[in-house]
C-alpha cells in the first residue's frame, strides 16, 4: 500500500468513529472497494478489511461476493459495543423468555437442540449501513464498503416454537431481543431490539449454526435471531433474553439509529434532516459485482467473466442486466438460484473486450415485483447512510 492510501485508509476508519463525514460532494474519492484487507486476523477469520478491533468491525473483500455462500471466517463483523464476554461455556449458557408469557422459561442449548423442531434457512445478512461510503456527500458513520455483508445457511429453532412454548398472554404485542456483550460505559445502552409480534413469521429463527458449523464467536456464539430478508441491526448476536411486553419500550438503537425518513423516497438532504423518521427493516433489491475488481488489468480479447451476487427481501430476483460500456447498453446474466429465495441469487456474465483502455462494468438486480436498482447518481441520500443499493459499478484496463 502506499503511503497516501495508508492515510487515507486510517483518516477514513477514524473520522468513522467521530462519525463525521469524510467527503463531500464533487471530492474525488477512492472506488468502494478500495480498501485493503488488514495484515492482522481475528480468531476464526481470516484477515478482512479492519475498521477498529473494539468492538471488532470487520468488512469482507469484494473478492466474496463471487460465491453464493460466505464463508464463516470470511463473514462481516459488526458490534456496538466494546465489551464482548471472553469465554462462553456451551454446557452453561441458557436462554431465558420472560415477560407476558404463560410460564417463563429458561432453555439450555443442549434442550434448544434436542426438544425443538431443527430448521435451516439460507438467507443474506446485510448490514443497512453497507455501501454507506458510496453515497455522496459520504455519511458519518463506518466506512463500510459493501461488504458488510454475506451469506450463510442457518440452523436453529423457529421463534414461534419458542414462544409457544411459553405461552404468549393476550396482551404481547412487542418482543424484545438482547445480547450478552456490556458497554463499556454503564449509560450507554445494551444492544437490544424489539420488533412486534406480527413482524414474526415461521421464517425467524434462533439459529445455533452457520454453515454446518457452530457459529463464530464473533457472528454471536452460541445463539443468534435470524431475520431472513430484513437488514441484520434486528439479527441479535450472543441471543440470551426474550421479552414480551405490551407497549413500546424505547430503546436507543431502535430509536435513533437504523432510521431513514418516512416518506416516499425515503430521502433527505444533509441541510435539512426530514422527520418523521422509521426503522430500516426490509432490505432493498441490491446486486454486487464480485469479480473483476477495480483496477485489474485484463487482456484484450480474452473471455473475461463477470460474476457477482443478487438479492432483495425474499421475493426474489428475476434477473441481473449487466452492462460492459458504462450503463448504455444492458444484457441479461446467467442466474444460478439454489438456496432459496432469502439467499444470494448467483449471476455470471461472459464478455469479451474488444477495445484497449478503461472498461467500466455495471451491474443491476431486478426483483419479481419489478423493483430495480437506480444508477447511483440518481440514489436518495440519508444522514444515516442507510439502504445503499445503487448499481455497482467496476472498472478495469484491457491491455
Ligand atoms: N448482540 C448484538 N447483536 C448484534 C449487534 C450488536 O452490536 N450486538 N449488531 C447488529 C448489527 S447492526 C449487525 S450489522 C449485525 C452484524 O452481524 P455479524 O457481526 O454476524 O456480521 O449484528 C447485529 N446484531
Ligand atoms: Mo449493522
């Protein structure tokens, strides 16, 4: 790396945490996909792309969204809070629902495995903050680019089954979510989420595995809430409390951040910030160009294959248009669908260039209600850099 990209790389990762904006509009800036992986890993990972190490913010290289399933040591972290436990004892850890229920319950995971119906989904977890550093002017916040994101098939128990299980009252109507780790200062609040009752369909699940394997410390061992199709702030990490209440608690995270703008475009200007405001929820339709990456140098006339990833809330991808002159003309990718509608959607793209110089390659998702991505420059911006998802865009030199 030089020296000004090393710079640039640990100003950006600090302004993030001041949460300032790092450009505006007009600034020239680096490609999304800049930034390097750092020399270091954490356990369980391999080295990816490292915002701060507490919490752990880690962010996977474009390189990973040519497969259809993330590996567990390739996988995005994000945490809120610096203070992680150390050690968790599997033969100790429980999970307790409480509140407006019948009977409080406190589950061990070895009953989690045996007593319950085993489920397995296979479904993107996507940060909303991803691609954040592609909007213009840059919000504050972490620089992500888009790889705050992955995805992984997930093994557990239904909530519903849980809940069942103890016997809803007639009065739930919210059920809050809340992780182990503490913060490091007492006033700052635990992470916790509350979504409400008919958010909750047979799909969620409270998942003990990742790809086969007990999930990584760090993507929240022993126990997660799984989400397919909304944005992963709602996927609680290190799971250990449920509870079911009657109104609205409020809560910080789910109050001031993970909000865009209750309107049509969901959008604002950094001048004026638009409220009401609502919680992010449902994930956009997205597509992502995996491979080639910025920069490459490619040959002229040799089969260059595009290969990237696509998804949306559930319904589904209908198709992935990829263009190989800059967003003029599009053509339709070969689509590879194996996991399910809540995983990635595969596509791949053959191209041979026939002209020496910049090639610009573009990618865009269409889901089956239509819904397709915008070019970027037409995107709605939000302070809190939120729901990113315009068409990406990669370029490289036919030598
Ligand atoms: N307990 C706990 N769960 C959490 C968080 C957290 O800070 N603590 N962060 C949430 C957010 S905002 C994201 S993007 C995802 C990140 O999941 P990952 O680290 O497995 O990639 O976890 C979610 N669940
Ligand atoms: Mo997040």
């Amino acid at each position: 790396m030089k020296r000004r990209d090393f710079l640039k790389t640990s100003i950006a990762a600090s302004t993030a945490i001041l949460g300032t904006t790092v450009l505006s509009a007009g600034e020239t800036r680096q490609p999304i996909d800049s930034r390097k992986v750092s020399d270091m890993a954490f356990p369980e990972k391999r080295p990816l792309i490292t915002y701060s190490d507490r919490p752990p913010l880690l962010e996977a290289p474009r390189s990973t969204f040519t497969r259809g399933i993330t590996e567990n040591d390739e996988f995005f972290v994000r945490w809120h809070l610096p203070d992680i436990p150390t050690y968790i004892d599997p033969d100790k850890y429980t999970i307790k629902i409480n509140g407006l229920v019948e009977k409080d319950l406190e589950i061990s995971l070895k009953e989690l495995k045996t007593d319950f119906e085993q489920v397995e989904v296979t479904a993107v977890v996507q940060c909303g903050g991803s691609s954040r550093s592609a909007f213009t002017p840059i919000p504050g916040g972490i620089q992500w680019g888009s790889g705050a994101m992955g995805c992984a098939k997930w093994k557990g128990v239904r909530l519903r089954d849980l809940l069942h299980k103890a016997g809803l009252k007639k009065e739930a109507h919210w059920i809050g979510f809340n992780g182990l780790e503490k913060a490091a200062y007492y006033k700052t609040p635990n992470f916790v989420r509350e979504l409400e009752i008919h958010e909750l369909d047979d799909h969620v699940i409270v998942a003990y595995e990742m790809n086969g394997e007990d999930l990584p410390y760090l993507n929240g061992f022993p126990l997660r809430l799984v989400l397919p199709g909304y944005y992963s702030d709602s996927w609680v990490k290190m799971l250990s409390d449920i509870t079911v209440t009657d109104k609205y608690k409020s809560l910080f995270f789910m109050d001031m951040a993970y909000r865009v703008p209750d309107n049509k475009c969901e959008c604002e200007t950094p001048q004026h910030h638009f409220k009401p405001t609502k919680p992010i929820t449902y994930m956009n339709v997205k597509s992502v160009i995996g491979y080639p990456e910025n920069g490459m140098k490619v040959y002229h006339n040799s089969e260059i294959v595009v290969r990237g990833v696509a998804f949306d809330n559930g319904t589904g991808i209908k198709s992935v248009f990829v263009s190989a002159d800059a967003g003029k003309t599009w053509e339709k990718a070969l689509l590879k669908q194996e996991n399910g509608r809540y995983a990635y959607t595969e596509f791949r793209f053959h191209h041979k260039p026939t002209k020496y110089g910049k090639l610009t390659f573009m990618a865009k998702a269409v889901n089956m209600l239509g819904k397709e991505q915008p070019f970027a420059k037409e995107i709605g911006w939000n302070h809190g850099g939120y729901k990113y998802n315009g068409i990406d865009e990669v370029t490289v030199e036919v030598v």
